[in-house]
C-alpha cells in the first residue's frame, strides 16, 4: 500500500468517526431543544390556566394553540408522549401531552395540555438535512483538498523514487535528484546526491582494486606453478626434496584456485558480469559432461542424464560456465566410487544428484552454501563452489537448494531459473 492512500485511509476513518459522531449528538442535540421548546410552551400554558382560575374562578374563554381535555376522572399527571386523532386528516399523530390537577367550581378537574410534534419533527428533519448536508460537504471538501495537496507536495519523493529505482552503479553515474521546495525532501535529496557519489566512487575503486589484484597475483603464481614444474623435472632433484617440492607444488595450485574463486565471487558481488546473451543450457550441459568424461570414469560412476527440456537463459558465458563447472565438479568430487550421478533439466529447472558421504546430525545441507565451509576438512577443494553458484544464482534471480535424502545417502542441489529463462 502506497504512502499516500494510507495516510488518506486514516484521515478519512478519523473523519467518518468523527462525523457519524457528531451527526448522532446533533440529532439529539436539536431534538432535545425541540422538545424542551414544547415543554417549555405547555408549561407556561398550564401556569397561564391556574392563574386564570385562580382570578376568575373559571377556565378562559379564548383558547390557546394546542388542545385541552378536562376530565373528573384521576389521570395520571406529568408529561408524556401520546398519539391522538387529527380530525381534518384522519390520523394519528404525535402530541406531547401536560396532564395536571385544577380546582373548578369546588371540584377537582384533571386538565391535559396537548401540543403537536409533528411541525417539531419536521423542523428537526429540516435542520439535520441541511447541517448533516453541510458537514457531508465539507467533509468531502476536506478529503478532496487533502489528496490533492498531498499528491502535489509529494511529487518530488515520487520523482527522487523513480530516479532511485533506475539508478545503476555500473555507470558510474551521481544521481541528478529534482530541485524542490520542501525543506524535508530537498535535504533527502542532498543527502542522496552525496551518497551516490560516494558510492559511485567506492565501486570505482573496489573495482580498479579487484582488477589490479587479481592481475598483480596471477603472475606471480603463474610463475611459481611453472618453476616448481620445472623443479620436479629435474633429473638430479635430490630425493629427499622430491616430496617436499610436490607438497609445494600442491599448495600452490590450491592457492591459485582459491584466488580464483574470490576472484569471481569478487567480481559477482560488484556486477562486473553486466553483458548477457541467449545461452542454450541444454548444449553447454552436455558440453561440459563430455570435458568430464574422464574424471567420472575415474571414478566409474553411473551416469543418468535426464534432458526433457531446452531452455535458453541470458546469462553472461562465463557465469554460465562456472555455474555448470562448479555443480558438476562438486558432485563429482564429492561421490563415492561406483556412485550414482543424476543430471536433470527442464524448462524450470537444473537438478544434480549424486551420491556421498552421510551427513552428521550437526551438519546442516545450507551451511555448506557459506564460504569455506566443507564437508571433508581434509579435502584439498577452497570450499568456495557452493558459494560461487549460490552468487551466480542469485545474481541472475535464480533460487539453488541443497537437498538430502540419508538412506541411500543422496545430495541434490536444484537450481530453479527466475524469468531469464524461456524453453524451446
């Protein structure tokens, strides 16, 4: 819900509150005046009669609005309403209606006062109309005014917003936020501006510093690689050095793919990867398990690739590779001897089986998603393939599980495709 309609949906609960309120003590309000009007009138009647009486001994000839009944019998005295025949129209209407007790010739008389309502009533419905019409309009008034000034006051949060949701880091661009009035939204948009260019030129940096580190780093172990190859040729390499210099050389080669894994992580995480193309899934997939061939063979694993679908993603090449290399290895690596290797894809979606060491009751399938995190401490991998498809995926909106099934130990990473994907 938008900002401005919950602040209208308030204002206009707070006012339907407060105007069904006040129409009810209104109601009550004039009807209750009206009606002590009437009392008020019956009243001084009744005062005027025994004054009358009281002078002349005799009711007064000239009658007064209203009705009067005299009766000998005891009625019941005070006010109250009453319903008595209208004789011109032919139908009950409402009276308010005085009954009281007077002295006539020496006999006790109950004298009741009757005055009509229906003029009150008619007047009472007159007044709620037109001040219940008087509220209604300005009520309406109020709320149209208030969406309109709040549409127009906001206008520059909602123009900063949209400049906000197209802005892109990759282009090393500062934000170029509108010029306003408003005191609260020209300092937010001051505030952005600065933030932008600082972040602006936080990314340049954090980018020229990946760039030359990855560079600077490469060579240097490119050049250990080569000479400890070189090294471990040497027919007059002493014996005792040989273990020591291949243990070396493995270090090395550990190191060089742990460079390369926060290397790519590091270039996921700041968007180097903008440029994408259609990539057809299904032919890199099959690829890739060719360029395999030999390592599961190595292992004899029971290959069962499961292709019901071609579905094409706008990826950039190299995260599409990585993203196959690093699954694949991992479930490779990771298998037993003689092990099952279940590849699966679809129009939505990559799914890997294999199987593998069981899991301890410590150990959580989503951890090893976390940077270095392995199964086997003892294993020579960096730990980073599950973090780099984790970075890919979520880099492109795709979504990647890690499932595990204990009897027959079974791991399965599925990888489902966001809307860069379409099947052919």
């Amino acid at each position: 819900m938008k900002l401005l309609a919950a602040t209208n949906r308030y204002y206009l609960l707070l006012a339907t509150v407060l105007f069904t309120v006040g129409s009810v003590l209104l109601y009550y309000g004039v009807r209750w005046t009206l009606q002590s009007e009437v009392e008020e009138r019956l009243f001084q009647q009744r005062d005027y009669l025994r004054e009358q009486v009281q002078r002349t001994g005799r009711l007064p000839g000239t009658p007064f609005e209203g009705r009067m009944q005299l009766s000998a019998k005891p009625q019941p005295e005070g006010l109250r309403d009453t319903l008595l025949l209208e004789p011109l129209e032919n139908e009950l209407e409402p009276y308010r209606q005085l009954t009281f007790r007077l002295q006539l010739n020496g006999q006790t008389q109950w004298v009741s006062l009757s005055k009509a309502l229906l003029e009150t009533y008619e007047v009472q419905r007159l007044i709620l109309l037109l001040l219940v019409g008087v509220l209604g309009t300005l009520l309406l008034g109020v709320v149209l005014l208030n969406r309109w000034l709040t549409h127009r006051l906001w206008t520059p949060f909602e123009q900063t917003l949209h400049q906000l949701q197209g802005y892109d880091i990759r282009q090393h661009q500062v934000l170029q936020l509108p010029v306003t009035r408003i005191e609260e939204f020209a300092q937010l948009n001051h505030t952005l501006t600065q933030l932008s260019e600082r972040v602006a030129a936080d990314y340049a940096t954090l980018k020229e510093f990946t760039e030359n580190a990855a560079h600077e780093t490469r060579t240097p172990l490119a050049i250990m690689q080569a000479k400890l190859e070189q090294l471990l040729q040497l027919p007059d390499l002493p014996a005792p050095a040989g273990p020591l210099v291949g243990d070396l050389y493995a270090a090395v080669q550990r190191l060089a793919r742990l460079h390369q894994g926060l290397t790519l992580l590091s270039k996921i995480e700041n968007q180097q990867f903008a440029a994408t193309q259609p990539l057809p899934l299904a032919e890199l997939l099959r690829e890739k398990l060719g360029q395999l061939e030999e390592f599961m063979q190595q292992k004899n694993l029971q290959l069962d690739v499961q292709i019901s679908a071609e579905p094409v993603l706008l990826m950039h090449p190299a995260l599409a590779d990585s993203l196959l290399s690093n699954l694949l290895h991992n479930a490779i690596r990771h298998n037993q001897l003689g092990g099952l290797l279940r590849v699966q894809l679809s129009a939505t979606e990559l799914m890997i089986t294999n199987a593998g060491p069981a899991l301890t009751a410590q150990q959580e399938p989503a951890q090893f998603f976390e940077r270095f995190r392995k199964q086997n401490a003892a294993s020579e991998s960096p730990g980073l393939g599950l973090s780099i498809v984790q970075s890919i995926t979520g880099f492109y909106g795709f979504t990647v599980t890690y499932g595990y099934a204990p009897d027959p130990p079974r791991h399965t990473l599925r990888v489902r495709f966001g809307p860069a994907a379409s099947a052919r």
